[in-house]
C-alpha cells in the first residue's frame, strides 16, 4: 500500500464516528450551536426516534449566505481563532466539526437568516458535496434538517435501537439542556406531535414549573437550594432530600459553566457528601451549577465536550463536598455528623 491523503468526505466520516453515534448525539450537536448562536427559542423535531428525520429550528443570528457553506466545512468555526480563545472558550462548541461530520453520514439540509440578508437561503449536503445556495422562507435563525442517518454507513444504521429507545434518549438531552438554560423555550416534537414544552422561565413561579416539567413533582417538593461561593468559585442549584434517594442515578445533573457534564472528581465528591446519609446502592437526586473560572479547566478534553479536567481537582472536590455536606446539615435531614479529617 502507498501512503495516500484521505479525501475530505471519508476524514469526516471517520470524524462522525467519534461525534455521531446515534440520533441524540445530533440533537446535542444542533442544539449546542442554537445556544451559541444566542436562540431564545429552540424546537427539535423527530421522525422515527429522530432515525428518520432531526429538525432543529431556532431564532439566533443566523448564518450570512456567504459563510453558508463554509460553515459545513471541516475546523470551520466562528467560535475560537487561537489557543487562547480555546482557554477562555464559553461556547458550547468549538472543534468546527460537528455539522460536516453529521453531513457526511446523513442528509443535511441547512436553512438560515442572518439580520444583514434580506431573505433566508438554503443548502444541501448529499454524499459531501454542498450545493449552491437557494432562496428559502425562513423567517429568522437557522433550520437544520438530518434524514436517514446512517443511510450511507448500514453497518452503523444497524446499531440503532427501537424507536423508542432513540427518542427516550433526545427526550432526556433536552431535558438536562432545559436545565442547564432556564432563559431558553425549548420544545420537542415526535412524529407531529408536541411531546415535551419547557418555557422560559423568569421568576421564581416560572423556575419551579420549569424544574417540575423536568424532574417531576416529587424531586421539587423536596429539593434543598444550594447557593454557595469560595474564592472564584460557586455552586447553585438543588439536591434533593436524602430520603428522595433513587435506585438508578438517573436524576443527577453537573452543569460546569453552563456545560453539562461527567465528572468523576464532582461524582465523588457529591457521594461522600451523601455517604452518611444514604443507604448502599443507593443514588442521590441534584441538579448542580458549578462555576469555575473558564481558565481552569479544559474543556477539550473529550470530542463530545462531555468531560472537563479541573486545573485544580482537589479544590473543586473539597468545595462541593463542604458545601453539600453542609447544605444537608443544615437541613436537617439527617446528614451532618461531624466527619473525620
Ligand atoms: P462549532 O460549533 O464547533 O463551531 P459546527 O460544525 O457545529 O462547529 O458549526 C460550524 C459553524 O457554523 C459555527 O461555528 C457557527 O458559526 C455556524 N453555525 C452552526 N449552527 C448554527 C446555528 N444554529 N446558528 C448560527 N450559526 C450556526
Ligand atoms: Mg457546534
């Protein structure tokens, strides 16, 4: 064999494989870049669990008819331009590859206004090739439309689950992402049908329905506020009473600026906190804010952005373990016994 150059398609199909593994790994992306692109307003709709058709909509800035297709182009981002930028990034994304990956393993349609184009346009991706911009009615923002993902790779179409499945997935993404920005209306559409609505909430009537839309009645009946600060770092959110435990740790969201999350140093520390207070095999119930300076923790550690690496780990871990140990004290349910060391 001779070494050979890849061509641009097959490198954002090998690319997919780490950003693209299902119809809700779309979602996310889609979503993240409606957030980046300042949306109020976001609606995700779904064919099939989304295995035949993802449609998001939102009304952010907008994408100028010149960039249109650059912006399907692999490291095509307006987010960074240097390593610097990528140490303070705010942005959900950053990496420039997350529209042609999916472009390259789906049918992409983009539709976008940008306020400085009198009218919105539109492009196709089919088999990597963009086609040239046509007029297109959009009002405001961007539409983005992937069909039959996978339809060119059978040997990952077939990993696809159950309809079911694959829409209980999106439905749980939105829901941490109705989470995370409780200043967005997001909606979720299947097969036509309005499934899940989370408005946007402003004051505190409109925040406890958001948190009961997402976490049900029971979580916010009984969740302690937390509203912490250390140095240059803080923590909100909610955790909920010890009692309110659950057998699986499907009610546990880490929000690292605005980011959602996995984290084992926060898990640890978020368990200890609870270790005197619940039985073995048992999870805890929260939604946590954790603030840090964007300078002291990576965010690029992970292609789904779904990891972060905390410059300094042990202070991250003492602050949320101190300031939930204590919230639970003070509480009084139960926690609080002084620990050792
Ligand atoms: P990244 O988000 O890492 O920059 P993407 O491939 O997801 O990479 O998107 C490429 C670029 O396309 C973005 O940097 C942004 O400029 C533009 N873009 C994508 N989606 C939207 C959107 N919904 N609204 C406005 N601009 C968008
Ligand atoms: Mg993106």
């Amino acid at each position: 064999m001779t070494i050979q150059q890849l061509p641009d398609h097959l490198v954002n199909q090998i690319a997919a494989g780490e950003v693209v593994e299902r119809p809700v790994s779309v979602v996310k992306e889609l979503v993240e870049n409606a957030l980046d692109a300042g949306a109020q307003s976001v609606v995700v709709s779904l064919e099939q669990g989304g295995k035949d058709l993802i449609r998001v909509t939102d009304d952010g800035v907008g994408i100028p008819v010149a960039e249109l297709a650059l912006a399907l182009q692999r490291h095509a981002t307006s987010k960074i331009t240097s390593l610097d930028d990528l140490e303070q990034v705010e942005t959900m994304g950053f990496r420039g590859e997350a529209l042609p990956s999916i472009a390259s393993v789906a049918r992409l349609d983009l539709a976008s206004r940008h306020a400085d184009d009198p009218h919105a346009w539109s492009v196709r991706v089919r088999q990597g090739t963009i086609s040239e911009p046509e007029p297109h009615a959009l009002q405001q923002g961007t539409r983005v439309e992937v069909a039959d993902l996978f339809y060119n790779t059978p040997a990952r179409r077939k990993f696809l689950r159950a309809e079911r499945t694959e829409f209980n997935h999106v439905d749980g993404v939105l829901r941490r992402f109705a989470l995370g920005r409780f200043d967005v209306t997001f909606v979720l559409e299947h097969n036509g049908r309005v499934v899940a609505r989370y408005d946007a909430a402003d004051d505190e009537t409109s925040r406890e329905r958001r948190l009961r839309a997402a976490l049900g009645d029971e979580f916010t009946a009984h969740a302690l506020s937390i509203d912490e600060q250390r140095g240059d770092l803080s923590l909100g959110g909610w955790v909920a009473e010890p009692r309110f435990n659950r057998a699986q740790a499907d009610r546990q969201f880490l929000f690292v600026n605005g980011r959602a999350v996995r984290d084992r140093i926060a898990a640890h520390a978020v368990r200890q906190a609870f270790q005197d207070v619940l039985f073995h095999g048992r999870h805890p119930a929260f939604v946590l804010y954790l603030g840090v300076p964007p300078s002291l923790v990576d965010v690029n550690v992970h292609p789904q952005k779904t990891e972060v690496r905390f410059r300094d780990g042990r202070a991250v871990h003492d602050f949320l373990f101190s300031s939930l140990h204590r919230a639970l004290a003070d509480s009084g349910t139960g926690a609080g016994a002084p620990r050792p060391g």
